[in-house]
C-alpha cells in the first residue's frame, strides 16, 4: 500500500459518528478519524464491545475524543432513540459514516417485521441519516458516506419490491446483495436530492474491496479459514488498508456527491483508495426513487427539507 492518510486535513473541532465502529472497517474508521482529531461517536449495538474498542483506540491515540452511543440498527425504535440521544448531546454532526453491517445471516424477522440483513444495513441506516441530517452544516465538508460491496453488482442486481422482506423464498447471499445494492442507490439518490434542494452536503459511497473482518462470522468457520489462507493473501487486504475508502470519502476535500470509492487494484478486491465502478443497477433511477418512498413509508422519515 503507498497511500499515505498524512495527505487527509486534520478534524479538529470537528463530530464524526461511525456506526458499527467496535470492529471491522468501522473500528479503524473510527481509528483514522480520532487521530486526525476529530470527535468520534462510536455508534454501536453492544457496549461492552465498543468500550473493549475505545479503550485500544486510546492506547494507539492517547488523546482521541471517542463517545459511545448505543445504535441497534435492527429496530427503528432503537434507532430513534439513539438519534435523540445524540440530538440531547450535540447540536452538530459533520459526518456520518454508515458502516455497520452484517452478511449471508440466517432468515430473522425484526421486532418491525422487516427481513433482519436489510434491517441493519439498509433500513436502519436510512433512518438515522433522515434523523440526523439537519444537524450536518450544508458544506461539502459534511458527509453521509454509504458502504456498499462488490456484491452490489452481484445476482440479480434488483430490489425485489415484491417480496421486499423475503418471505417467500429466502437467499441469504441475495439478501445481502440486495441489501449492498440499496446502499449505493440510496447515496446515490440522496445525492440527487441533495443537490435539487440546492444544499452542499455531500452523500457519497465507498466499498472496502474483500477484507477478512468478522462480517462472515455466518458463515462456516472452516470455509472462511480455509479462503483466508489460501486463496486470501490474493483477493483481501487487512481491514486497517480496506477502509481507506471510507475514510477518503469522509474526509478528502476533493469528494463530490454521487461518487462512489474503493481500492484500486485487481477487480477492486484490494488496493489503494480511488474511483470505484458503479454497475448500472445502481444508476437505476426509477428504482432508486421507489426505494426511497418505500424507505419513507417504511420508517416514517424524509428529508426535513423540500427536494
Ligand atoms: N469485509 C468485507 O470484505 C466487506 C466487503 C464489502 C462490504 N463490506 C461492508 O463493510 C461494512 C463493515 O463490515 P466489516 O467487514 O467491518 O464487518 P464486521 O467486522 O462484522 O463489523 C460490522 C459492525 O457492524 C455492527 N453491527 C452489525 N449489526 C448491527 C446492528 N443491528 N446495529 C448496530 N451495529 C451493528 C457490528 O457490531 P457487533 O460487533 O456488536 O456485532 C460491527 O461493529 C459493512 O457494511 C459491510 O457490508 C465489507
């Protein structure tokens, strides 16, 4: 790797929430940006595990700014809740990554009836970006950052608005394709909408490549060891390396909206950070549009401003 993260401004003075930063893509996230000096709200399901992170951050950056906020990002309760939590706290949020996530997990119906993937990684965090967004400054300098995949481009490259919570028949890798894919048309869309309403808030979204975090910890143990030394040293890159294009999108100044970031080598499994590929499913803009009513419907929230 030779990007150097010392070519990033600093963040003094400045907030920054990363969901699911206990581990993973997330935690170095979260690392990165208290180093740069920038006020990290760790938002997070389980506190005894974002605690267990906070305290490693403080050992590697002594005099990082780190806060903890529980976010379960399965319940639209929960994440109402965390929101006022942290509207009571701040009066101010300047980015927001939306990071956290889960893969291939068993069928789970949430306590709001929604197919569990798409719940933590889709639904969850449309909620908190519509709760949170009047507070980010309107400079490009404020980030809503979606974390898409590869995978976004993977199967059938559809949100199946027909049977949007699977109850029919269930795929837990077309879930959590499907779930990738609604990512990247929702950045791409509150781009879009952004823009209309004339603001200069930036949505923009990166994907890590392959990186061997705990996101398969649904998968078989000796299926994800057995890629991890074989095949992985080829195809993934560590987690510290892979969420460099999270932390370019939170932070370079020369991000614009609608752009989307991941690593640069071979198929974009590992690299250095840069533009990344949007397959055409997600420049759907009719799909895009009806994700976004759904998501309104769904969860009760919208843009507090006209767009
Ligand atoms: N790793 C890859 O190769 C890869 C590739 C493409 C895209 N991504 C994307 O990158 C993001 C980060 O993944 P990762 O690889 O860092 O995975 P990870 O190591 O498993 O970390 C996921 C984080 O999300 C949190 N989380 C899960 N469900 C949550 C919920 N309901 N509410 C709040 N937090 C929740 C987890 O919390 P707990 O620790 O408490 O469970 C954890 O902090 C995901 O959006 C993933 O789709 C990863």
């Amino acid at each position: 790797m030779s990007y150097d993260i010392g070519q990033l401004p600093r963040q003094d003075g400045r907030i920054v929430m990363v969901t699911g930063s206990n581990t993973g893509l997330g935690f170095h996230n979260a690392h990165d940006l208290a180093a740069k000096g920038a006020k990290v709200v760790m938002a997070c399901r389980t506190e005894s595990r974002a605690t267990d992170a906070m305290r490693r951050i403080t050992e590697l950056v002594p005099d990082a700014d780190l806060e903890f906020l529980a976010l379960d990002l399965s319940s639209l309760d929960a994440v109402r809740s965390a929101a006022a939590t942290f509207r009571d706290r701040h009066d101010t949020l300047d980015v927001l990554v939306n990071n956290a996530g889960i893969m291939m997990t068993p069928y789970e119906k949430t306590v709001d009836g929604f197919e569990g993937q798409m719940a933590a990684n889709y639904w969850g965090h449309f909620l908190l970006t519509m709760s949170l967004i009047d507070l980010m400054p309107d400079a490009p300098e404020s980030r809503v950052v979606s974390l898409s995949s590869l995978a976004h481009a993977q199967g059938t490259k559809k949100i199946r608005f027909d049977d949007i919570h699977w109850e029919q028949k269930y795929s837990r890798s077309g879930a959590y394709q499907q779930t990738k894919l609604a990512c990247l048309l929702f950045a791409l869309e509150l781009d879009r909408r952004l823009r209309a309403a004339g603001k200069e808030i930036v949505s923009v979204a990166s994907h890590p490549g392959v990186s061997p975090t705990e996101l398969g910890r649904a998968m078989p143990k000796l299926l994800t060891e057995v890629v991890r030394y074989t095949v992985g040293p080829f195809v993934s890159h560590d987690p510290d390396v892979a969420s460099l294009p999270s932390l370019v999108a939170a932070i370079d100044p020369e991000v614009s909206g609608g752009e989307y970031y991941g690593p640069q080598g071979l198929n974009e499994m590992k690299g250095d950070p840069g533009p990344a590929r949007i397959h055409p499913c997600a420049h759907d803009v009719h799909a895009a549009r009806q994700l976004w009513d759904l998501s309104v419907e769904l969860t009760g929230a919208d843009l507090p401003f006209d767009s």
